[in-house]
C-alpha cells in the first residue's frame, strides 16, 4: 500500500510544476506584457510633458 508522493506540492494544468517549460513561457509572456506597458506608460508621460509645455506657453502668451 506504498502511495507515490511524487505529485504533491505541484500546480496542475497548463503550467505544469515550477521547473517545466510552461511556466517559464507564462513567466517570459508577462516580462513582456510589462515591458510593453511601461514604454507605452513612458509614451503617455512624454505626450503629457509636451502638451503642458504648449499650454504653459499659450497661457503665458495670453498673461502678457
């Protein structure tokens, strides 16, 4: 009545245990989804630095 304890502590499904390729891929997949987010957060930023600009220079043009 010997039970095999080989599977304990394992995460079914499509990742599979820590050291199995799936979760290494899952892992590389969210790396990117980040990288991607911050250079799009990076775009943003950049966009609102050059509009404030403009308006800071419209409004001290109509101050004068």
């Amino acid at each position: 009545m010997a039970q095999s304890l080989a599977g304990i502590g394992g995460q079914p499904g499509e990742t599979g245990n820590a050291g199995d390729n799936g979760s290494d891929a899952a892992v590389a997949a969210m790396e990117a989804s980040f990288d991607r987010a911050i250079a799009k957060a990076a775009q943003v930023t950049e966009k609102r630095m050059e509009g404030g600009s403009a308006l800071d220079a419209a409004r001290t043009r109509l101050s004068n």
